[in-house]
C-alpha cells in the first residue's frame, strides 16, 4: 500500500506552525500585511482537498485534519462530469485527470439477462446543448492527485491520525474539537467528514438515517481475468426488475480494471459503511439469473464491498457561525445519478470564491454559500432517489415490455432533461 506522510505533532489548543514561505518572502506581522485567513478542514477526501487546493490557491493558509493514518488504496472508480471537470480545470489539473482518465467510447443502457444494449449519446441528431462526456477514474489516483497538488503548495497541509469530533465559533474564531480532548483554531473550520459528520452533529445534532430497501455492492475486476468483450471502452448501466449495475474501465498505472457499483432491492438491513467486505455467495445470488457478463465481475473482483443505502432528510442550514459542511457531511445522496463527488466538488469551489469575496467577515460569506448550493444539493438529492424506481421496474422482467419501457426513460430527450441542468452548472462562475 503506497504510504503518505503522517504529521508527529500534537494539536492541543495551539495552531499548527506556518509552513515555510518561499525564500525572499517575509512573514506576516503586525507592521506588514495582516496574517492570511486560516481555514481549518476536518477530512481528506474528494471534498477535504478540492477545498483545500482551491483555497490555497486563493492565498489562504489551510490545515486538513484526517482521521486515518494515510490516504487509502480504496479500490473503487468513480466518474467526473462536465460540471465536475469544470471545477478540477479551474484547478489546473485537467492535465493531471487525462493521465489518469480512461475515457468511454460510448454510454449504453444494457438489458440484464441478455446483455443488448443501446446508446444513450445522441441518438435522435438533435445533440444536447449539455457536454455528457465522462471522466473515469480510480477514487485512490484522484485522491493522490488531489493530495500531491495540496502539498506542493503546501508541504505539511495534511496531518493524519487526527480524529475530528466537532466544531464551535468561540471569541470570533473557529475552533475543529478533537477526539483527543484537543482543539485547533483557526478563522473558518469546514467540514467534510463524509455522512457520518461529526462537524454535522455537533452543529445540529444527529440525522437519523433511513434504509431505501436496498443494498450496494462495489467491486474492481482486472481485464486480464476477464473476457475479450469487457476490453471494450464502454460505461454501461444493466437494468433489471429489482436491480442495477454500473460498469466501466478505469486503469492505474496502464493497468486496466472494469468498476463495477450494484444495487438491488433488500429487505435485510446492511450498515451504511461502504468499507464493509462482501461474500462472492451473497452476491452470486443478489444477481442470479443475470447475464455471465455481471457474474463474471463479481467472480473476478479482488474484492467485494458490500453496503446499505440511507438516505436523510435535507439541510435547510449548512452554516453556523464560522462554521459549514461541504460534501457528504450536508447533502449525502443515492448514487443513481452519478453526481455525489462532482456536487462536492461544486460545493468546494463555491465556498471558496465566497470565502475569497469576504475573508473579513466570515459569517456572511457562509451564509451567501448556503444561499448558492443549498437548494441546487438538494433538488440533486431528491432527483437521485426518484432514479431508483426507474431502475428498478417490474416492467424490466419481461424483453417484450422492457424495451419499451427502456426507450422511454433512456431516450435522447429523457437523458436530456434528466442531466442537462446538472452538467450546464459552472462553480467557476455562477452568480454567489
């Protein structure tokens, strides 16, 4: 596993040293400029280091605080849409994501116990005015990425092991709570410490969740182990009566891998982490009587995750005092849309140009973040969940009433309106 650098220093109630300034730079005092404005991020995830980067790039002084002792080989792909790829350009590295990507040929819609297919791109010669192209990549590589660009700006930007337990605005300054009994302040503290936010809780207590009545699993299957079909540069959704799946090539180091994400309808209760093992068994019959092709993925998989699906009742509020949320921890969405990490994101930049308009007044540039994303997150999170029972359908039983019902819901104009106010979105731009 490819280690990253822990930090040794304790964080009892003092802020982290600054790092050093580039030679000729002097530090900041009180007869210079005034100190730059300090963001303190509890995780380093998407969310963590999106925002990170964005606002060291802005000129502010930034400390991550990460739970784990590393960042994780977690073997999952994910996808970046337009409205994502606008954000990480903005960041200077769209270069960065090429290297990494392994991009789809063509998107299908494929039928579960056969294996036909068609094309969701353009099909009836009236083109979207959205761009619907989409990057792949594995969740470790754009991590690694993301993290490599925070500690070139920033060397010691991230410390790990250090777990967050909640945030406060205390005397006009922010404060993260550790889960040592030790704090760090600073001028903004952000979390993005994934659904289970403790930075959340502390601000407005728990969010109960709630169980959809369906479970996910997620594996990485090498091509190699594969048949020649799956070499094939395609992202392809499977729909069946009670279930889905997700596929597409990723690649790591010119090794390719075909991601998979399946969900099915389950009446057993599963814990919500997403970290948790799977049994190839319990897979095999979650998925029995579909086409080779799926079983083959789970077959072949190095490993398979296995989790429930919860859903919590939107946030009216991320902000409180000079305190806010960005990703997961406010708006953790059903993944039938694809758009969980570009939201995130979305979120980071937004904040960032808010915090950047008004440095000098914390607050009210959290609250003008609330009021550009908090209504566009949640209409994405209702409209994720509506997807589950259109791929979920009694009418994909039968090839006689599937078809139909495939064209209707996965025609040019239905992808249309199901993803062209998504992926039109510029973080880089709109109104704040």
């Amino acid at each position: 596993m490819h280690r990253l650098r822990e930090d040794p220093r304790s964080h009892h109630g003092s802020r982290p040293q600054p790092f050093p300034l580039p030679i000729g730079e002097p530090m900041s005092d009180s007869s210079n400029t005034p100190p730059r404005t300090h963001a303190i991020i509890a995780g380093a995830g998407m969310g963590g280091l999106t925002l990170a980067l964005a606002l060291l790039k802005k000129g502010f002084d930034v400390d991550v605080y990460e739970q784990s002792p590393e960042l994780r080989e977690v073997g999952a792909g994910l996808w970046i849409s337009a409205n994502g790829a606008k954000v990480m350009a903005a960041l200077g590295l769209k270069e960065r994501l090429e290297e990494i990507n392994l991009p789809p040929q063509d998107r299908l819609i494929r039928y579960w116990k056969t294996g036909e297919g068609r094309s969701v791109y353009n099909r009836d010669g009236n083109p979207s005015k959205a761009d619907h192209t989409l990057i792949q990549v594995l969740r470790s590589e754009l991590q690694r990425v993301l993290y490599e660009a925070v500690v070139a700006i920033k060397p010691d930007a991230v410390h790990f092991g250090v777990r967050s337990a909640g945030a406060e605005t205390v005397g006009g300054r922010a404060r993260l709570l550790l889960g040592d009994g030790g704090h760090v302040d600073g001028d903004v503290v952000v979390g993005c410490d994934g659904a289970h936010s403790r930075v959340r809780q502390s601000m407005f207590g728990p969010a109960p969740a709630r169980y959809t009545g369906a479970l996910a699993w997620r594996g990485l299957t090498p091509m190699g182990k594969l048949k020649p079909q799956h070499r094939e540069a395609l992202a392809s959704t499977w729909v069946g009566p009670t279930a889905h799946v997700t596929t597409y090539p990723v690649q790591k180091n010119g090794e390719m891998f075909v991601s998979f994400s399946a969900q099915v309808d389950s009446d057993t209760w599963h814990t919500e982490s997403w970290s948790e093992k799977g049994d190839l068994a319990d897979a095999l019959k979650d998925f029995e009587g579909w086409h080779s092709d799926i079983v083959d993925l789970f077959v072949g998989s190095e490993n398979l995750f296995r989790w429930g699906l919860f859903v919590r009742d939107p946030l009216q509020a991320w902000s409180q005092g000079q305190v806010t949320l960005v990703g997961d921890a406010c708006h953790s969405m059903t993944p039938y849309l694809g758009m969980g990490v570009n939201m995130t994101m979305e979120d980071a930049f937004v904040l960032a140009r808010c915090l950047e308009q008004g440095p000098d007044d914390i607050a009210a540039a959290l609250r003008r973040y609330d009021r550009a994303r908090i209504e566009r997150a949640n209409r994405t999170k209702a409209e994720s969940l509506k997807m589950f029972r259109i791929f979920h359908s009694p009418a994909l039983a039968r090839p006689e009433t599937a078809w139909p019902y495939i064209d209707t819901h996965w025609s040019a104009q239905a992808v249309r309106e199901r993803y062209d106010w998504l992926l039109q979105y510029d973080a880089t731009t709109v109104e704040i």
